[in-house]
C-alpha cells in the first residue's frame, strides 16, 4: 500500500471523526427558529461556511460546501486512483451546478474535482459539453434530459469505480426509475429538503405526466432490459438484478417511495460503517468516509429546514429513521 493511501486513510478517518454525531442534528432541528440552529451550528465543522443570517437555502447550500471542501482536501491526499474516486463520488455537486446553470442559483468551487468546464450558458453547449466529458450525451439538451441523463450516468460511473458501491449506486438507480415512471401528481408526501440530498443518485426525481415517462438515458446497464419494460413497481421490483432489487424490496405503491429512500441511506451508513472500521489503508475506508460525511450532511440540511419552519424533533426522527 503507497504512502499515499495511508495518508489519504487516515486523513479520512479524521475527518469522520470530527463529525458531529446525529445528535447535533437532532437538537438543530428542534430549534425554534433558523436563527438559532444557524448559531448552533457555527460552533461545528459547519462553521467554515455557515454564518449566522443566511437564510434557509444559503445555509443548506453552505453545509454542502464545507462537505465538498472536505472531498477536496481529501483528493489532495490521496493518490492518482484515489482522486479519480472523490472526482466520482463529487458527481452530486456537478450536478447541482449544471442545474443552477440551468435553473439560477449558487454554484459550487469544485476545484480539481471539476469535470466540465464552468460558465456554459447554452442548453447546445452545455450538452455538447457533457457529451465530450466523463458524463456522457444526457440524452437532450432541455432540463428535464440533462438532469436525469446526468444521475443516470452518474450511477453508472460510481458503479464502475467502486465494487463496494455497486449496490448503492444500482439501489438509487432503481429508485429513480421508479419515482420517474410510476410516481404520479405532486401529492405524494417526500421527506424535508427533498431533490437536495448529497450523494444519493435517487434525489430530485422530477414527476412527470403519465403521456411522458421515458428516460432520456437506458439505465439498462445496471439494471437490466427487462427493468424498462415493467409496466409497474411490482413488476420493477422482480426484474430488477439482486444489486437494485433490494432498494424496493417492501413498495407496496408509490406513496412507499420516500421512505425506500430514506431505507436506502441506512443501508449506505451501514456498509459505509463497515468499510470505515476495516483494516488497512485503501480505497475502502475513504469510501466508507465520504458516504458517512454525506449522510451527516444530509441530515444537517434536513434538520435546518425543519428549524426555519419551527422545529420538529419528531419529523427529524421520521426522517433520520
């Protein structure tokens, strides 16, 4: 094993370690008010980007930033493999920037992480751009296309760099092909902060009409031709391969949806757990940190959503699991 990943390995065990528990989650969700989970959470890790007065969505986007940071200053310990799996597991934050490109809103510093240049304007040019690019042709160049040729795509490469990641990444594509063909209306309840979750290939599902529910990229390499033909979740659910099949195991309906995702990140911290607490140096326990820090973060945007709407432990705790 190089010295690289040794240092890289312990660097992200420490990393891990200075995260808070779920607890400091908990307590910032129960806040009355956002101001006051903002301070609470100042006094953490979070503290680098979060400052008091953002608002709700700054604050999240803040607490995605620090998390990023952190992959960041990981790469830069890690050798050239090692870089090139953040440079993949970082997908979510390109994502959000292609999307802000296209929607407005704040950007992310990817850094070295970056794999398509910045400040593409035209829907043209910025599909040409992600044809040319690790993420492929997204399959057209309006909003809905990009958005989920670049998921799909992405859960095709985190399968291709990391066996231990297989299954998530199989897992979330099973789940956003479901929410994309088989969720109707808007009317199906979804967890806080929804469609902004660090890392799960699942988040931001967009639902559509009946009359239009293709995809405008196969995900038929991870989950099979016979997954695109099943004509409900029922029937996805028994076509699909045993390393997605689980992430719909127990979806009666489409109202199950939320909360097989909310199943799917318990799966992740637990196999992410594993790997962290494995000996050795490697690829393995920086797999295991990353997903264990984008969990943590996941719940601090959920937590700080709940706070600006009042506080909630109970709905924290549905959330969490």
């Amino acid at each position: 094993m190089s010295a690289a990943w040794v240092a890289g390995s312990v660097r992200a065990r420490a990393l891990v370690a200075r995260r808070r528990t779920p607890g400091i989650a908990r307590r910032i969700a129960g806040r009355p008010n956002l101001g006051d989970a903002l301070r609470l959470l100042a006094a953490t890790p979070y503290g680098r980007d979060v400052r008091e007065g953002q608002d709700v969505l700054a604050a999240q986007h803040a607490v995605a930033a620090t998390l990023l940071w952190h992959l960041r200053v990981l790469a830069g310990w890690l050798p050239p493999r090692g870089a090139a799996l953040l440079r993949v597991l970082a997908g979510w934050f390109e994502i959000a920037d292609v999307e802000a490109r296209l929607l407005g809103g704040p950007a992310f510093d990817m850094g070295a992480l970056a794999t398509v240049r910045p400040g593409l304007r035209s829907a043209a040019d910025l599909r040409a751009a992600l044809a040319a690019s690790p993420w492929g042709d997204p399959g057209g160049s309006d909003g809905r296309s990009v958005r989920l040729g670049m998921r799909i795509s992405w859960a095709r490469r985190v399968a291709a760099v990391s066996a231990d990641a297989r299954p998530w990444a199989a897992g979330a594509l099973a789940l956003l092909v479901a929410r994309e063909r088989f969720l109707t209306g808007a009317t199906a309840p979804v967890p806080p902060a929804d469609g902004t979750l660090p890392v799960s290939p699942a988040g931001g599902a967009l639902p559509v009409s009946p009359a239009d529910r293709t995809l405008p990229v196969s995900p038929a390499g991870l989950l099979g031709r016979a997954a695109e033909r099943a004509g409900g979740l029922a029937e996805l659910s028994r076509r699909l391969p045993g390393d997605a099949a689980w992430a719909l195991r127990g979806v009666a309906g489409e109202h199950d949806l939320w909360a097989a995702e909310a199943r799917w990140w318990t799966r992740v911290e637990r196999d992410a757990a594993d790997l962290l607490a494995g000996a050795g140096h490697g690829p393995e326990p920086v797999l295991g940190a990353v997903a264990l820090l984008a969990a943590d973060a996941r719940r601090v945007r959920a937590a700080l959503e709940l706070a600006a709407r009042g506080g909630s432990v109970e709905a924290f705790d549905a959330f969490a699991g």
